[in-house]
C-alpha cells in the first residue's frame, strides 16, 4: 500500500513538475517592449495603436503624455522592426524607424507632429 501511494506521489510530482516547466517556455515566447512614437492627440492614439496591431502583437498602448508606445507581443510570431514599420507606414516616427512623409503629408491637422513638414 504504501508503495502505491509513493508512486502516485511521484507521478503527481512529475506531472506538476512538467506542466511548470511547459508553462515558463510558453510565457518565454512573449515580449514587452517600450519606445518612442511621435504624436499628439487622440487621434494619432488610434492610428499608432491600430498599426501597431500586427499579426503577433497581443497588446498596445499608447502614452499621449510620454510618446511611449507598450507593446506585447509574440517574438516568434513577428519582429520588432515590423511592428516599427507598420507604425511608420501609417505616418508616425518610432525611435528605429522615419515616418512615410506621404502618409504624414495626409494625416489631420491636429496630428502634425513635425511643425512645418504638412505645408511641404
């Protein structure tokens, strides 16, 4: 009897044992990162948030108050330089990337975050 209960006690063990260790592989697999992104308003809030939402991204925020866009996102999924793309490509400057002056050139007057570069 008692050899019984030791070995369910082992089995129990490692089945907890290995579901941890599945779990911090998983979690390992995401990452939040923190950086600049011009704007101004809510407007550009939305946009940024929305072009950051690439395939692979699960989270992001924008910080009006700070120009610091949070982001979590799944490294294997996507690659940080995408993320900074896709942000660029709709009008906004990140930290690693230039802004697409075209896409700038039509954004809102409320969004002109590079003074006299909407009058171009």
């Amino acid at each position: 009897m008692k050899t019984i209960i030791k070995l369910i006690l082992s089995v129990i063990f490692i089945s907890i044992f290995t579901l941890n260790i599945t779990a911090q592989e998983k979690a390992s697999k995401i990452d939040t990162v923190k950086f600049e992104v011009k704007g101004v308003c809510g407007l550009c809030k939305d946009r940024i948030e929305n072009a950051a939402l690439i395939k692979g991204v699960k989270w992001v925020e924008w910080d009006k108050s700070t120009d610091t866009l949070t982001v979590i996102y799944r490294f294997e999924k996507t690659k940080l330089y995408d993320i900074h793309k896709s942000i660029a490509e709709a009008g906004h400057t990140t930290d690693m990337v230039e802004c697409n002056i075209d896409a700038y050139n039509k954004l809102p007057a409320c969004c002109a975050y590079m003074g006299d570069a909407k009058k171009h």
